[in-house]
C-alpha cells in the first residue's frame, strides 16, 4: 500500500471512530422518600440529527419500561440533566434499577449512548402507597 493511501486510510479510520463514539452519560440517583432524582451529565461527541434521552426503570422480578412518553431534548449547549420519578404506588422499600439512554428521536434503533445502570432504594409509606395505588386504578 502506498503512503498516501495509508494517510488517508488513518484519516477515514479515525473519522469513523469519532462518529461512532458512544456519548458518555454519568448518571447518578438520589433518593429522596417516595421519588428518585436522577441527575445526569453528557461529554463525547455530538449525535447528528434530533437526539433525546430515555429514562428506564425496572425493579426485581419485573421488566423495565421507559417513564417518560416522549424524550426529553438533548440540546449540545446543556451537559446536565435531572428527571424527578415519583414512584409512590410502588411497594415499600424496593429496589429499583435506572438508566437514560441517548436515541435518535427519529429513528429509535439507534442508541448514540447509554448510562450504566444505576440502583436506588425508595422507602414509601403505608398511606403513600395505599393512596398511590388508589390513583394507579384510575389511570
């Protein structure tokens, strides 16, 4: 292979790299009685097109599922993010499990980052539940 073409294969390789990088997403969880606040920060490189973060919870025994219906915006100027989970109809004192994922708005599939998953412990009350599980009827 000649010299030239080495270059510029170096040059296509690290482009590539750099498009395809994973956006890091640091994600921490407070929790706070019957809510979990998740804060979360974003470095790497930027997603081409319309990018929004998914929250996911799951708890033992049960599958995760995404909490908010539509994303919430990546914008490049804003590298923090928070999301408050209020889970009072939940069971007392359970463990739950969170992540945000960066997708594509458009085109789901594709995931730009993820945040590693995250564990809380949530302590509810008796009445918190009891009128968390009223409501939860009602939805």
């Amino acid at each position: 292979m000649k010299k030239g073409h080495t270059v510029i294969l170096l040059i296509l390789l690290a482009f590539v790299a750099t498009v395809f990088a994973d956006v890091a997403i640091n994600l921490t969880v407070q929790s706070q009685g019957q809510n979990a606040t998740l804060s979360w920060t974003v470095s790497g490189p930027q997603p081409s097109g319309q990018a929004g973060f998914f929250v996911i919870r799951s708890a033992p025994g049960t599958s995760a599922v995404t909490l908010n219906n539509s994303p919430i915006a990546y914008s490049s100027n804003i590298t923090s993010y928070q999301y408050t989970d209020n889970v009072a109809y939940k069971t007392t004192s359970v463990l739950y499990t969170y992540q945000v994922e960066l997708v594509d708005v458009n085109n789901f599939n594709t995931v730009y980052g993820s945040s590693k998953q995250v564990n809380a412990v949530l302590n509810i009350s008796g009445v918190q539940q009891t009128w968390g599980s009223i409501k939860a009827m009602f939805r």
